[in-house]
C-alpha cells in the first residue's frame, strides 16, 4: 500500500487553502503548533487531540536485545519513546474508508 507522505509544506499549504492566511502566517502557524506539540512531549506530558488521538511519552527499561546478523546480545539503554494512540473517531473514520462500498440492488 504506497501512499504519499505529507510534508510540513503540504499542512502550510492546506491552511493556506482552507484558512485564508497568507502562505507566511500559514506556515507560522504549522511551525507553532508542531512545536508547541514537541515542547509538551519533551517536558514529560501528555498532548491529546480530540478526535484525532492522543500522544504519551513512555519510559522502556534496559534490556538486552540480539545483532540479528551475528546473534550477538547487545545490550539497550534505557529511554523515553513516544507512543501515539489513535482515538475511536479517527479509526473508524480509517475502517470506514477502506470498507467497500454496498452494491445497490
């Protein structure tokens, strides 16, 4: 399943379109609200979108993990990874659109 990736200048872009700020402000913008995103995620709390999903940080231990090409035990420090947990509106919009569609009769 091959699809296009989206980049920081298609949201500018699409806030251009849809909103009617200029191309400057529109990418403004863009620029606050991702990094007001990672500000709060890097201070250890917790962003929730509503009707999009939320994203955690969570704490992974130490552990020990294998080089698959040697077999080798490499141990893995510990580390902070971000989660993202979609919210029921956003997968069920995502089910709904690869649902085909019903054959009239």
């Amino acid at each position: 399943m091959a699809g296009r990736t989206v980049t920081r200048a298609d949201l500018c872009e699409a806030v251009y379109q849809k909103v009617g700020l200029s191309r400057t402000e529109s990418a403004d913008l863009v620029e606050m609200v991702i990094r007001e995103i990672a500000e709060t995620l890097v201070d250890g709390e917790t962003v929730k979108l509503s009707s999009f999903g939320t994203f955690t940080i969570r704490e992974k231990g130490e552990r020990v993990g294998r080089n698959p090409k040697t077999g080798e035990e490499v141990p893995i420090a510990p580390r902070r990874v971000m989660v993202f947990k979609p919210s029921n509106v956003l997968k069920k919009k995502i089910n709904d659109a690869l649902a085909p569609e019903p054959v009239a009769e």
